[in-house]
C-alpha cells in the first residue's frame, strides 16, 4: 500500500522476464552435479577482486541495487541428528538436499550486496560462494562473519547464480548454524586453538566479558553459555546468567534474556540486576505494564538506582500512552526530524476498536462504539520500519519477486530482514505474525527445531507484501508539500513511498474506495482517525489504492493482490456506466482541462462544461461521490476567492466538499441569521478538503462572519484526520494567510 511498485515499468518489466529466463535457463541443468567450473584459486581471486571493486567504487546516488526473492521453499524443520553430512561434490544444481547438511568453513572476508557473500570451503577443500540472506545488519560491524568462521548449512539448496558460477543460498535464518570454535562439530585441522583442560567456568566467562567488551554479543553468549555449561560455582552461574541476559538485550533477543533473569529471580528474587533487566527486556517487548510493576518493585528496593528511576519515568509515559491515546504529537515531529531512522520511543494505543469476521473479506477492523470524525481509533508503533534518505542511495534496492511477478523499488528488502530478525530472536512474536493474512501461502507445521525458533522468510515476505505499508517521513510534510505543488488531486492521493513499514493493527483494515478512516505517520508511528461519524459495530476502511485519479476507467480499483475486487457504492456505480458514458466523461474532463489551460479562462464556458461533467453521473453525490468534479470545483472556488468574489467562492467551495460526498447544511450565501454552520454527512478526506475549509473561512468573513470560526474548525479536523494531529494546524494554516487557501507560505 502507497509503495513504489515498478511491476509495469518497462525497464523492470524486462529485468523480471530476464531473471524468469534465467530460472528456466537454471532449471534445465536441475540434478546436475554442482561441480565448480573454476579452480578453487580462482574462485578466491575473482571474489577478493570483486570485494575490492566494490569497497573502491565512488558513490553514485542513481545506483539501485537489485534482489531476487527464488521460488519459495519451507526451512529445514528435521532435528539435527537426523541430518546426514554431504560433502560438496555431492552437492546438485537447483536442488534442496533434504535431509543433509553441510560442515563449511569461510576461507575470505566477507562482502555485502544484497546477502553477505563470502567463499566457503568443506573438509576436502571444495571452496565455493555462500550467500546468506536476511543477515545484513546481524553479521556486521563487531559481529560480522570472521575468515574462518565455521558453519552448517542445512538442507542446502544449490543455484545457478546470475554469473553462470554456482553458489549456496540461504535464505532462511535456523537454516544455517554458527558453531563456536569450542563446538564438537569443529574438524582438529580447523581448529584454531586447542581447548586446555585448566579452562574452567571462570575462565569462559572471562572471556565472554571480553567479547562483550568488543561489541561481539554473539561470541560473548557462546563464552558465557559454555562457563553455564562447565560447572560454575553458585555465584559464577549467577553472574554468567545475568552477563549473557545483558549480552541477550544488548542483541535484541529479549524473549532470551527473560529467561535468563527468571533463573536468577528463583534463587534471588530480588536481585537488583536482574529485575532491572527485566523490566528492559519487558519494556522492548513493549510490555510496559508488566515494566512498570518490576520498576515499583526496583523503586521500592533500591531508591538510590538513578538509571532505574529514569527507566521508570520512561515506561510509565509509554503506559500512559498506551491506555489513554494522549501523545504529545509536536514533541514526535521534532523528535522524527532528528532521529536517524525516525524510530520514535512511543507507545501503542489501541482506542474502540476490535477485530472481527466480516461477511466476505475475511477478518477486519471494527468499532467497538460511537466515534466522531477526527477521533482517534489507534496509534500505533510500527513493527518494524525501514526508513529511505531521499538524499542517499544505500538501502534502496529493486526487489523482484518472481512468484508474484512483482518489482517494487524501495526499503522493502531491508524490512524484510528486520522482520525476519524480530522475530527469529523473540520467537514469542511469532503467533501473533503468522496468524494475519497471508493469502494462500503454506505453512509449516513447527515452530522450532533444536531450541531454535523456524521462521519461514518467504512466509515472512508475503505477510509483508499483503500488509505492508509505504510511508513518508511526516504526513504533515507530504500534505504541505501537495498544497504548495497545486491542484493535482491525483497525484498527491496516489503518492508512493520508498520507505516502509510493517503495523500489525493496521493490516487487519480492509479497503473501500469510499473509506471511513485515514492513516497517517509521524516517523514509524501509524496514526488512524476516523474520516466521518461511526456507530457502533462499523468495519474501519481505508484506500489500498486511492481512487482519487480522474479516469473512471481505472476503477474498480485493482485489488488482485489481496484476492478481492472493491465492491463499494463508488465501484458499483462505475461497473453500471457503459465504456461510452466513461469514454464521454474522459472527454468532458480533458476540455475542462483545456480550458483551465487558456491564458484568459472563459469561467461561463468553465461552468456550464462543469454542468455537463456533473451530467454524466446518475445518482447524488451523497450516495456516490463524484470524483472528477473536484479539481475544476476547487479551481473555481480559489480563482473566485483570488479575485475577491466570495459568493462564488463559497459556491465552488462548498460544491468541491459536496463532490467528495459532504452532506452540508447552514452554508449557503446568503446566510440566515443564526442557522449554524453543520456537517451533517462527512465525504471522502483528501488533502484538498483543507483547502476548501479555509478557501470558506476566508470567505464568510467577509460575507458571514459568525461561520468563519466554525468553518475553521472544520478545516482543523480535517487537518488532523490527515495529518494525524492538529497541534501544528496554527503553525501551518491562518485564515490571514496570503494564500487563499490559508496555507502559511513559512510553513514546512
């Protein structure tokens, strides 16, 4: 949704069918034995060269890198035991060995494309490329794969790569194992030190500190679970469970370091190390509740801990948050202007809403009782969020998906590994994940092998695709961009992003063209608003695909993705049209479009062109909105307000709302006295809506002024249903603007 999707372009288009050849190419040779056509020399020259190349290259911010997502395939769920080692020159083209594995060692550096790619070599010295996908962040900086590094892959799967070289692919994260230079596994030739029989508990966890020290949280767990696993005296086992917990948070595996300070919590209940920790883990779990009662506890206990009390201070704003919906919307602004990702330390509030079954559309979003337009149905912190510098090139990336015959450019390929990652490392996340809509993918039937969490990344890809969402930095930024680039109603409601993100609460939201709420962002906060007044029991929608473009034919809206076609009124009532009456409409549109063009426009001949577009529909605008009137109605109304003819310009004002499907009463110059100014129907929410409140607020100052305020308020509504929050609405409109759309030319 409102991603940069590429499919239909046509350079990508033909980059797509390329690598669809190539995967037929690569499926002649399947079965085939894998062996490598270069020597094991060469095959490390050609790397290294490569890797130098790469490391060398000067930046160029046009450069898009590419990835391919291969036909799915499920991840390895047999236990290890029952594995059988194959050795590389066993291994097949275009083949998952099931049932296999292999024992490797990494013989260079690595190098980072769109996998972490480095040379590999078995126990006979067979070396090829070995690419590991969905671990770009994790193997990097302190903690990347060393030279050397000794590894299983299991059931792996063998492929031609782009270069005609062959290579392993590993796409799933328990499908491929890190042994520590301790572990059993590790061949003598390989081993790089010998285990000395005086290394004791002690010395391990030694050991692990200093790994820990260094930044590498993943070598320091392995000390540290090695001096639990060699015997510690009482205190040294405490002391290893509350360092390896806090190497456990340091990585992100929070489900793991609650473990850990539980064990220690039976023996020392109140250990001020351990409750501290949990009460981390608990709050990046967004568990603040349970956070809060652990630091009452720590408070109580240990009032002199300053890190503790401001931890406190910390979850309790997040609980406040979380049950009340009150968020302090200016502080987030600033706060995602500066932070580099905009992740935002927030809360996630779930207001009246719950999910339900629907009639046709499987599982949605409903209201739980009565809201009002503007109200606040949720605010909800992303997932995970993967955020582009329209500055900078280096996430963004062309991802093909062959199975759905998909290019989208953008950061969707590095959500996908945060994703991944989340959940690989808190596996307690993973029902809630794999139970939303993930159309007619399968899945497997274990969630953990070994001890190890099975995350299916291509199941991981398609929740994704179904439910993820591009977004701006700030909707306030993107809605004051389209008002300063004019009336282009289509382009600005069909905006796509390169960054994106993943909203649990928000996937459940079925679309309508004729939508009753809006989302909007600040950072990786999804904020929705109800767009008109909701009883109680009402499905929540919003656009999938925005049907504010101005060519009928494109609806219904194209929701094939998601297995649906939109059968709201608006798609209905364009299915009953004839192509000819489309094709009439079309025509109508463009000359209206002509003449707007003209240097000196004819507004009679505007009108009356007008009146024959409005022709062209056959029911009101308050059962079916009428879409391709609303650019011309607001062009109207401001050259009328820019000209100082405020009757008219509340005419076209109110005939731009009423288009959208406004119901409005008390509007009408000339005014009756004391008839209040009242929405009794609210329309579609667009950016321009805005935009007419104020075109009318300036207006009925001059001609109505008890409605001005009213109208005003309105348009402050309207403004926080689009942009989330109106705490900036003085910051960004002002009925004195010099604009007649009360847009402040100094805001940004």
């Amino acid at each position: 949704m409102d991603i940069h999707d590429v499919s239909n372009a046509p350079e990508c288009l033909r980059y797509l069918q390329t690598h669809q050849q190539n995967l037929k190419n690569a499926q002649a040779v399947k079965g085939r034995q894998a062996r490598p056509q270069k020597s094991k020399n060469e095959i490390l020259k050609q790397f290294m060269f490569r890797r130098w190349m790469a490391t060398n290259a000067s930046a160029n911010l046009t450069n898009i890198q590419s990835s391919f997502l291969p036909p799915a395939y499920p991840p390895c769920v047999k236990p290890f035991n029952e594995l059988k080692k194959v050795m590389v020159k066993n291994l097949c083209l275009e083949t998952h060995h099931r049932e296999q594995y292999l024992l490797l060692r990494t013989i260079t550096p690595t190098d980072t494309l769109s996998a972490v790619m480095a040379i590999v070599e078995d126990e006979d010295g067979s070396a090829l490329m070995l690419q590991l996908y969905n671990q770009e962040q994790e193997l990097s900086g302190a903690q990347s794969l060393k030279e050397g590094t000794v590894l299983v892959v299991k059931e792996p799967y063998v492929k031609v790569m782009a270069d005609g070289d062959y290579g392993i692919r590993v796409d799933h994260l328990s499908d491929v194992c890190f042994i520590p230079e301790f572990g059993d596994l590790v061949p003598l030739s390989w081993r790089t030190r010998v285990t000395r029989a005086d290394e004791n508990s002690s010395s391990w966890k030694t050991k692990g500190s200093e790994y820990f020290h260094q930044g590498d949280y993943h070598s320091a767990i392995q000390c540290y679970s090695k001096s639990l696993d060699t015997d510690p005296s009482p205190e040294l086992l405490m002391i290893a469970l509350l360092n390896r917990a806090l190497s456990f948070l340091k990585s992100y595996r929070f489900d793991a370091a609650l473990r850990d300070v539980e064990d220690v919590l039976q023996t020392s209940e109140l250990s001020e190390k351990a409750l501290f920790r949990k009460a981390q883990a608990l709050y990046q779990l967004q568990r603040f509740k349970e956070s809060c009662e652990i630091h009452a506890v720590l408070a109580e206990k240990y009032p002199n801990n300053t890190m503790a009390a401001h931890d406190y201070t910390r979850a309790s704003a997040r609980l406040v948050e979380q049950e009340s919906g009150n968020y302090k919307f200016r502080q987030m602004i600033l706060e995602a202007k500066k932070r580099q990702p905009p992740t935002l330390d927030r809360g996630t509030y779930i207001g009246p809403v719950t999910v339900k079954q629907t009639q046709s559309h499987g599982r949605g979003l409903f209201t739980t009782e009565a809201v009002k337009a503007g109200d606040l149905l949720f605010c909800e912190k992303a997932f995970a969020h993967a955020f582009h510098y329209e500055n900078a090139s280096t996430n963004l990336r062309l991802l093909l998906n062959i199975d759905m015959d998909k290019a989208i450019i953008g950061t969707q390929a590095e959500l996908l590994e945060l994703i991944v990652q989340k959940l690989y490392k808190n596996p307690s996340l993973l029902p809630g994940f794999v139970d939303l809509y993930h159309g007619t993918y399968k899945l497997v039937d274990v969630v953990e092998v070994d001890v190890i969490p099975v995350v299916d990344s291509f199941l991981v890809e398609r929740t994704m695709a179904l439910n993820g969402f591009g977004c701006p930095l700030l909707s306030r930024q993107s809605h004051i961009s389209s008002m300063k680039g004019g009336d282009d109603t289509a382009k600005t409601a069909n905006e796509q992003f390169h960054s994106c993100g993943f909203w649990s609460m928000a996937s459940y939201i079925n679309h309508s063209c004729l939508s009753n709420a809006r989302r909007s962002f600040i950072g990786d906060m999804m904020i929705v608003r109800a767009s008109r007044d909701l009883p109680p029991e009402t499905e929540i929608t919003f656009w999938y695909q925005s049907p504010m473009n101005c060519d009928p034919k494109e609806l219904p809206v194209d929701l094939q993705n998601w297995g649906f076609k939109c059968d709201c009124e608006l798609c209905q009532d364009t299915r009953s049209h004839s192509r000819n009456a489309l094709s009439n409409r079309d025509n109508i549109f463009a000359e209206l479009q002509r003449l707007f063009k003209r240097p000196k426009s004819n507004l009679r001949k505007i009108e009356d062109t007008l009146l024959s577009l409005a022709g062209t529909y056959r029911r009101p605008t308050y059962e079916v909105p009428r879409l391709a009137l609303l650019s011309p109605y607001l062009s109207l109304a401001v050259i009328y307000a820019s000209s100082q003819r405020h009757g008219k310009a509340v005419e076209f004002g109110l005939m731009s709302l009423e288009s959208l499907g406004f119901v409005i009463k008390g509007g009408t110059i000339p005014h009756v006295s004391n008839l209040p100014l009242v929405v009794q129907k609210w329309g579609l929410m667009t950016d321009q809506v805005v935009a007419c409140w104020m075109i009318l607020c300036r207006a009925y100052q001059e001609l109505a002024p008890k409605l001005a305020s009213q109208a005003e308020e309105y348009a402050r509504v309207s403004y926080r249903i689009c942009v989330g929050e109106d705490e900036t609405f003085d910051q960004t409109y002002n009925r004195l603007s010099e604009r007649v759309d009360g847009l402040l030319t100094t805001a940004m």
